[in-house]
C-alpha cells in the first residue's frame, strides 16, 4: 500500500504550498477532464519512484475547543490517525510560537515517523534557520522552502526511505473491488447482498482498526475480494467514532484495487463529495462501475432527474457501466458483477503492438493531430506500457504539440477499437529517436 503522509502546521506555514508541489510530480497522464474537480487536500505523488498519497490537514490550531476551529483540529487528528508519516511545518520567517510546541508534543507521542520541516528558508543559511526548532524534540529540522522548491524532495526521500514499495495491484489474478462512496449511500448494504450476511457477520468485530477490512468469496466458481471502506459494522452509536467517513481509506482502497465500485444515492443530489471520490478513483487509473443505489425509492419521474443529474455532474465518468440497483432488496447486484468482470478483463487486456499501430494509424486517418504553426505532430507506432490502466505509449516527432483534446480523442479512440469497457487508458507520448542522429537524443 502506498504511504500516506499528513501535512501538520499552523495556518498559513505553507502546507498548501507544500501540497501542489508534492502533487504536481502526478504522473501528468490524466488529461484534464472536463466536469472533473480535484479535492485539494488529498493527492497522489512520486518522488524517485516511489509513490505516497498527501493529505494537507488544514490550519491547525490546537488551543481550539469548540467553533469551526475545533471541527478542523478534529480533522486535522483523524488525518494524523490515519497517516502513515506526517510532516510538521513551522515558518522560519516566524520562528518558533507557542502552537508549534503544542503541536510537536502530541506528535511526539506518535508511533510513526515524523519530520520537522521549517519552510520559507529560501536565501537563508540552513543551520541557522534550524538552530531555534530542534528544542521541538522531532529531531533534525529540514530547512525548505515549499515555494522554490529547495529541500523537498531530499525530505521525501528522506521519509520513504523507510518505506518500500509494495507489488502493483496489477499482478492479482482476480479481481480486488473497492467499494467506495460517501457516507449512507449504501456501501455496507451493497457489501451485504454481495455476500450474504451470514459471510459478513463473521467480520462484525468492534473494536478500531485504520484499514479496511479484505474479504474473499467466490461468486460462480470465480474467485474475487472485496475491500469493504465502511469496515467496521454499525453498532448503535457507540462506535460513531471510530466509523467517521475517511478519505485516506477511500484513497488506499481505491489504490490497493484492481476494480472501484462506486456507489450513489438516488435519493440525493449528486454532490461534490461523489465528484471527488469519482475523481480519486479516475486519478488512480482504476477500472469503475457505478451503482446507483436506493433505485427502488424513486418513481419514475425522479428517476429520469437522477440520470440528468448524474450526466451533467459525472460526465467525466463515462467510460463507465450505470447500473441502478437496490442494495436492500438485493436487486440488480447480478448485473453489477457482469460489469465488474468486463472492467477487470477491460483494465487487464494485452494489446499486441501491431494492432496498436494499426489502431494508431486507423485512428490518424481518421482525424489527423491539428498542425501547430508549421509543424504537424507525426504519430508512427504505438505499444502498451502497462496495464491497470491499459497504458499506450505512443512514438512519434513533434508529439509535445499534441493538444489536449487531441489526447483524449486517441484515448476514445483505442477504448473504442478494442472495445474496453469499464476502464479508462492512458495514451503517453514518446519521442522517436531522431534518424538523422541529433547529438543531444531525446
Ligand atoms: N517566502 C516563502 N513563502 C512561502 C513559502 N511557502 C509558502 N509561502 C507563502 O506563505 C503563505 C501561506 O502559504 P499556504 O501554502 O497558503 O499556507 P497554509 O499553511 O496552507 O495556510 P492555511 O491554508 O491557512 O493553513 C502564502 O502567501 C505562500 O505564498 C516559501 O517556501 N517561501
Ligand atoms: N431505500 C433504500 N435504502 C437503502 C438501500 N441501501 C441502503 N439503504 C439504507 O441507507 C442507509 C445507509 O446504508 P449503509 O449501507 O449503512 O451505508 P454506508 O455507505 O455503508 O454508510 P457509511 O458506513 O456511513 O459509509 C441505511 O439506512 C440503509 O438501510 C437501498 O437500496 N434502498
């Protein structure tokens, strides 16, 4: 499972600063989808091959006791709960405040690795800035600066070195499902008519536990898991607590699956938190279907207002299977495992190189790459990269003036030749080497 490390520090210390730059390194594949918002908080990075997931808790304030300050610093403890390493932030240009100290003492009780990252140090000599912080007992301070870029990424290397890096999901012979969703749409139900509830109780345990919980079952002789985000089973409201919706959990599912499930409710509005959640699944390349639950509460008239609402919202999401379902009444599931498997062997597929190119070429002639100025992008071969999500890498001359929607309509435009369902595909550009033998290579 990928890392996830929290970014810890009073307001306005640079944490967002900090975030973008250790979530632009995003592999850059996904093109920009329209509709598709991103959840500033939480990210994806890579630093020297090594992936983590981000979180920027927001400004903390520990002296909080009620008020939206408290909800934060509440927020801010589940994240530091639920991270596997965090990073504390204080201002060199401010120096050392009485918060910083409350601060490192709760992390200082943590079983997990923490540094000490003093930012906006550019132009400042490292030790000196350091000199005032190591009094905060997190060991040695890291001088950076978030907004230049300088000892970033010596302190990421830093924090996942202790960190290895666990197999692709990729290399599971079965599908491994996420069932994602925010809170009440119905995922425990769905993961009940899954498995049928004698299968589930077994896994009623009180009792915290960060992960979720992995349950195998066979469902027509094949062999599947289901990663069940919601965990915990309800029991009264004595563990509300420890049931709180988390986003770093979604997040590890959704990263630890080979197939999302991502679960609506049809008798809400489609909100901006389904949008994130969707967008988190799409970011990690997963193949999704989407359930829309409670189906059976809704009458025709409002049913046909759901589909308009979710086109207009979760557009992005198209390459998609919709199954409209009833968890409680165990209606539609059949169905859902019919899609669940397309997307699988969808996300899973070997493309032969020659039929990638004729695929490629097929596609050109179809719709040529717009000229830019007085070149035209030339596309000549194509072969897969990867799989989960089905990678094309595609050669080329002049490919950096390739457009965006350009991009997308390839993309279209392989999912469609090869009939994938349920997957999205990535189509990444490389250079050819240059025949005429250009000293500095590509
Ligand atoms: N000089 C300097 N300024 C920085 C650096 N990083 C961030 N800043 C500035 O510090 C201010 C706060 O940065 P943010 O990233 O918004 O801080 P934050 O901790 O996310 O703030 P909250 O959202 O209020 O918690 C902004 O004006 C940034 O431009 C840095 O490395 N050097
Ligand atoms: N009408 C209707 N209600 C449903 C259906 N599926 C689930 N519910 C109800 O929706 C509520 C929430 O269901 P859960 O399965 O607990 O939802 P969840 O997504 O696991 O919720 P969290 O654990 O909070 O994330 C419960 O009251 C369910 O009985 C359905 O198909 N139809």
């Amino acid at each position: 499972m990928k890392p996830t490390i929290a970014l810890v520090g009073r307001p306005n210390v640079g944490k967002s600063t900090l975030f973008n730059r250790l979530t632009k390194s995003r592999d850059a594949l996904v093109a920009d989808l329209p509709g598709l918002t991103r959840d500033r908080h939480y990210g994806h990075g890579r630093v020297g091959g090594k992936p983590y997931l981000v979180v920027d808790t927001g400004g903390f304030e520990p002296v909080a006791d009620d008020g939206i300050l408290y909800e934060m610093a509440r927020q801010t403890l589940q994240a530091i709960d639920e991270a596997d390493a965090v990073v504390f932030i204080v201002d060199a240009r401010i120096g050392l405040t009485p918060q910083d100290k409350l601060i490192a003492n709760r992390l200082r009780q943590l079983d997990r690795p923490v540094r000490l990252a003093v930012n906006k140090a550019e132009g400042m000599q490292a030790s000196i800035v350091a000199a005032e912080f190591y009094e905060l007992g997190l060991g040695e301070p890291w001088a950076i600066s978030a907004s230049h870029g300088e000892g970033v990424r010596g302190l990421m290397e830093d924090i996942l070195d202790g960190f290895t890096v666990d197999p692709e999901p990729e290399t599971l012979d079965h599908p491994k499902i996420a069932i994602i969703g925010r809170p009440n749409v119905g995922k425990s139900t769905l993961v009940n008519a899954i498995l049928g509830e004698e299968r589930v109780i077994a896994f009623d345990q009180p009792g915290t536990t960060r992960d979720s919980i992995y349950i195998e079952f066979e469902r027509n002789e094949r062999p599947y898991t289901v990663i069940d985000t919601a965990g915990v089973r309800r029991r009264g409201k004595v563990n509300e607590a420890i049931e709180k919706f988390s986003v770093v959990k979604t997040m590890q599912a959704i990263e630890d699956a080979n197939v999302a499930v991502l679960v609506l409710d049809a008798s809400q509005d489609v909100a901006e938190q389904d949008a994130h959640i969707a967008g988190f699944a799409l970011e990690a390349g997963r193949a999704l279907v989407v359930a829309v639950n409670k189906w059976e509460s809704l009458d025709n008239g409002q049913r046909e207002q759901v589909k308009r609402d979710i086109a207009r919202k979760l557009g992005f999401l198209d390459f998609a299977r919709f199954h409209y379902i009833s968890a409680l009444q165990g209606r539609g599931v059949g169905d859902l495992f019919a899609s669940i498997d397309a997307a699988y062997e969808a996300a899973m597929v070997k493309l032969p190189t020659p039929r990638l190119t004729r695929a490629l070429q097929l596609a050109v002639e179809k719709q040529a790459p717009p000229r830019a100025g007085m070149v035209r992008p030339k596309l000549k071969y194509a072969h897969q990269g990867g799989v989960n999500p089905p990678v094309v890498v595609v050669h080329g001359t002049a490919l950096e003036h390739i457009p965006d929607s350009y991009w997308r309509y390839l993309e279209h435009s392989f999912l469609k030749m090869f009939k994938l369902q349920g997957t999205p595909l990535k189509v990444q550009f490389k250079r050819s080497a240059n025949p005429f033998g250009d000293k500095k290579g590509t």
